[in-house]
C-alpha cells in the first residue's frame, strides 16, 4: 500500500484559508471588545441581510435572548443592529428582551441601517448610537401582494388605506358618475 502524499503547498494553502475564514470573526471580536471597553458596556451584534429576503422573526429574538443568558453583561447592555425590518412582534419581544436583561437599559448602535422593525428595536433603547451615514427608516406597516408573474411586491398599508378613502370619497361626492369608481373600489381586498 502506497502512502498517500499531500498536494504541494496544500497544508500551507489551508492553513490561509482557514485564517482568511476566521479573519471576519477575529475582526467582529475585536471590534465588539473595544467598543464595550470604550462605552464600558456589554456589546452584542444582530444584523439581517438587505440583499436576501430574510427579515426579523420570533426566532431571533429567541436567539438574542440565549446569547444574553449566557452573557455576563456589565453595567449596560449595548445592541449594535443592522436590518431592514420585519415582524413588529419579534421586534417588540427583542426590545422586552433587552430591556429585562440590561438594568440600566439598553444603548443601540447603528452602523449602517436599521428599517421598519429594526427602527422599532432602536427607539425601545435608552440611546441610540449613529454616524453621519446611519439610518433609521419608517414604522409603516406593510402588505405583501404577489402578482401573475409570482413577484412579490409590498406596499405601505397607509397608502392603501389613503387610495381607499379618497376613492370613496370621489364616489360619495360625485352626483351619478360613480361607477368608475365603484369598480374600482371593487379591487380592494377587505382582508388587507
């Protein structure tokens, strides 16, 4: 039986790819160590994706509840998050969360952005963190619609709501011609 001999270079190759594989979680690891040092707070990071369509669900705020019983926080609970929204609900419970674990309230970073849900998360801290470039969105909710095609699309439910109102009024103050109208008023799903 003939030893098997490794690729040339290979070990050294995978060793670069390891470190290349932990040289994004060193890095977060750092970062989170200096800024708890420097705000004297115990950080911890949640960010969704902005390009897949993952949003904050219950799970997360299960998740970030479980890394907060296994952490000892000092002092302050610091929250640095990065999403575009989701569930108000899991947003509201992640707020429940932090607060209950944090005694002096909860601080929030936000690097980039937090939309919608994430928003919500932000303005249940006792202070919020931002750079000249970091955003907040809106508190608006929204209602999925998938067209013919199997695309979804979403629209703010005020809006909705808004077209609704002003076409029933346009149809209760016009004197016989409402019937444009009432067609289109007929589109309106009162499930939404």
């Amino acid at each position: 039986m003939q030893k098997q001999t490794s690729f040339p270079g290979q070990p050294f190759a995978s060793k670069i790819a390891d470190e290349q594989r932990l040289r994004p979680i060193k890095i977060r690891q750092r970062l989170l160590s200096l800024i708890s040092k420097r705000l004297g707070v115990t950080a911890i990071s949640f960010f969704t994706s902005f390009v897949y369509p993952v949003g904050i669900e219950d799970g997360d705020a299960d998740m970030i509840e479980d890394v907060l019983q296994h952490t000892k926080i000092n002092n302050q609970l610091c929250l640095i998050i990065n999403s575009p929204g989701g569930d108000a609900l899991a947003a509201e419970r992640i707020v429940h969360i932090c607060q209950t674990y944090s005694k002096n309230g909860f601080i929030v970073i936000v690097p980039r952005r937090a939309k919608s849900a994430a928003t919500m998360i932000a303005l249940g801290a006792k202070k919020i963190y931002m750079c000249e470039t970091s955003e907040l969105g809106p508190i608006d909710t929204q209602v999925m619609h998938i067209d013919e095609d199997g695309k979804t699309h979403q629209f703010a439910a005020y809006s909705i709501v808004k077209a609704y109102d002003d076409l029933m009024t346009k149809a209760e103050s016009t004197s016989g011609k409402a019937d444009p109208y009432l067609l289109q008023l007929q589109r309106f799903d009162a499930a939404e």
